[in-house]
C-alpha cells in the first residue's frame, strides 16, 4: 500500500452542552462507530433497515423504553470505568467533548469516549463498554483473547476518522476493579478500505436515496424489527396479491418446512423410545432418586430428584378474573403476538 499521508479530522460538533436531542440530531448527519455492524449485517441488535429509519428519523433504532437501566447505567459507568483502565495500565485517559468527521468521507462521524496518551507520545483511543457476568464470554474465542466483531467495527471505524492507529477497550462485567477485561487492536488498514467502501455505499445508495436497504438479517432480528415499524396488526387493510418474489420466497419456506417436518418426525420417534427407556430406569430406581455407579470405565450417576415450581393454573386464573377482578386487571398483562402461517389448496378450489 502506498504510504499513509496523515490528515486531521474535522470537528462536526462540540458536545459539551448538546442535549440528547440535539446530539442525536447530529449523529443523523452521518454514520457513527456503533451504526457500522448493522451495515455490515453483523449486528445482533438491529438491522441495516432499522439504521435506515433512524437516520432518516423514521423510527428510533434503539429500544430506549425497553432497555432504559442497561443505556443510562453504561453512561453513569463510563468515568468509573476509565478509572479503572488507568489503574491497571498506568496510562492517561482523557476527554475530547467533540463530535468529529471524516475530512475525505464526511458521512463517517466519531464521537469517541476517551483518549489515551502512550508512553511513546502517540494517542489511541479507548472505548468503555459494561456488560453482566454472563456476557463477559463474548471477549473471548477459542480461549484466546478476542474483541465483539460488532464492537471491532465500532473502534475501527473511530482509526479511520481519527486516523489514529491504536484502540483499547475495557469492558467491566462485575463490580470490583478486577472484573474488567481489557483489550487492544492495532489498526488494519485494508479491513478499513472496505469497511469505508460498504459504509459509502450504505450512505450514497440508501439515504441520500432514500430506498430501503433489503432485510438480510437473521430471522429473528428481521421480525423484532416489523414489530417495531409496524406496530400492532390491522387487520382492516386488504390483502396484498403474490408477487414473483414473494412466490418464490414461499416455495423455498415450503420446501424447508416439509424438510423439518421429516426432522422433526424422526425426532419425535426418537423422544419416544428415550421416554420409554426412562421409564424402565425410573422404574429400576424404585424409592430411591439415585443411582451410581461405574460401567465400561466410566462412572455414571442417574438422578431422579423432585422439583417444585410455583405457578397458577389456567382454572385458577379464570376463578381469579371471576372473583377478583380488580386484582387480575392490575397484575395481569395482555401481550399481542403474530402467528404466521401459509396454506395451500388447487387453484381451481381457491375460485
């Protein structure tokens, strides 16, 4: 690659005294570190459709209302967490409150949460993130050290806007200063050649166009982001007529479909000889809840232990609705889901 000339990123914005509003009104201008994943399709939080929405202020990417304590307690973390990283590595944080842009690409944006000064007198960046206990596994792969690909792509993208060449990120998952993971990427400037190409195609072919991107997602993401867009279902509106596209679509859910079935038919077979052979063991037991011992080599233990579960039957729920009404309103909640399902008959039986 040709020799890197260094250029200084412009300032969008200083953020110091921007509201949410209008801060949120300026990372509309362009693409932010946290919007590459979805553009790269390796977001496990939204789709390319949902950035889509929120940067034309269609609809809000993020599920404020669902998700309020987890957002507002990473910003209340975010200095503590700082501190902690200069403790363990000895190096200076500090805060540029501004809002920067791309000098060549003015629609990548970054507003990075602190910077370090290295012993060598360079700068890197440094990105906070809290997650729970559970989720401290997403730093690692196959034992080894590894940064979220969908937060690799956040850091990458602020080298490329800073034209910085070091990124650390410290993430704490507990609450005492050694449950933090800490990790450091150098900059890869061919990823952030075509990191940059799919972002400008991204910027030029949907929003300055205003055309949709195509839902390319996993199932799941592509449904939870309809429920977002269209709400609760009408059932006014009229049906739509098949199209070539969605007709070829439905053949290959069909086809899927009927080769689960047979899955799920030899699963069901199989189910059925595991429970019977259960039985006969559950029946060896007799009184007992356990059994051990060692065969071929290996030591085996089969446990039959009880389990209590405390619950309220669908009969008693309805005497709760009858005799308590005012109770059943205040505690229960009604949920609306979609059922979704295709079914087929002769042409000439559907006229």
């Amino acid at each position: 690659m040709p020799e890197h000339i260094r250029r200084e990123p412009k300032v969008l914005v200083s953020t110091e005294a921007l509201t949410e509003q209008e801060w949120l009104t300026y990372r509309r201008q362009g693409i932010g570190g946290s919007d590459v994943a979805a553009i790269l399709g390796i977001s496990p939080f939204r789709t390319a459709r949902d950035l889509y929405d929120d940067k034309l202020n269609i609809a809000s990417a993020v599920d404020d209302a669902g998700n309020w304590v987890a957002l507002e307690m990473g910003h209340l973390l975010e200095p503590l967490v700082a501190q902690i990283f200069t403790k363990k590595t000895g190096l200076e944080v500090f805060q540029i409150k501004k809002m920067f842009q791309h000098p060549q690409y003015p629609f990548m944006l970054a507003d990075v949460d602190y910077f370090v000064r290295l012993p060598n007198g360079k700068i890197a960046l440094l990105e906070i993130k809290t997650t729970n206990y559970n989720a401290k596994d997403h730093w690692w792969k196959d034992d080894e050290e590894y940064v979220p690909i969908y937060y690799e792509t956040q850091g990458r993208h602020y080298m490329a806007v800073m034209d910085i060449d070091e990124i650390f990120y410290c993430c704490l998952y507990g609450n005492n200063e050694d449950e933090v993971i800490i990790r450091h990427l150098y900059r890869d400037r061919e990823y952030e050649q075509e990191m940059i190409y799919l972002e400008r195609e991204f910027w030029h072919d949907h929003i300055l166009t205003r055309i949709p991107p195509p839902y390319t997602e996993d199932g799941s993401l592509i449904l939870e982001s309809l429920r977002r867009r269209l709400g609760a279902a009408d059932k006014t509106i009229p049906a739509i007529q098949l199209d070539n596209d969605l007709s070829a679509t439905m053949l290959r859910y069909l086809r899927l479909q009927e080769q689960k079935q047979q899955v799920e038919t030899r699963v069901k077979t199989l189910d059925t000889e595991m429970q019977r052979l259960k039985g006969q063991m559950v029946a060896k037991l007799g009184g007992s809840y356990m059994a051990m011992g060692e065969y071929g080599g290996t030591q085996y233990t089969i446990s039959y232990n009880p389990v209590s579960r405390t619950g309220i039957t669908k009969d008693n729920l309805q005497k709760l609705k009858l005799l308590h009404p005012d109770i059943y309103d205040e505690y229960v909640t009604v949920s609306e889901s979609r059922r979704f399902s295709i079914k087929a008959k002769a042409a000439d039986e559907a006229a």
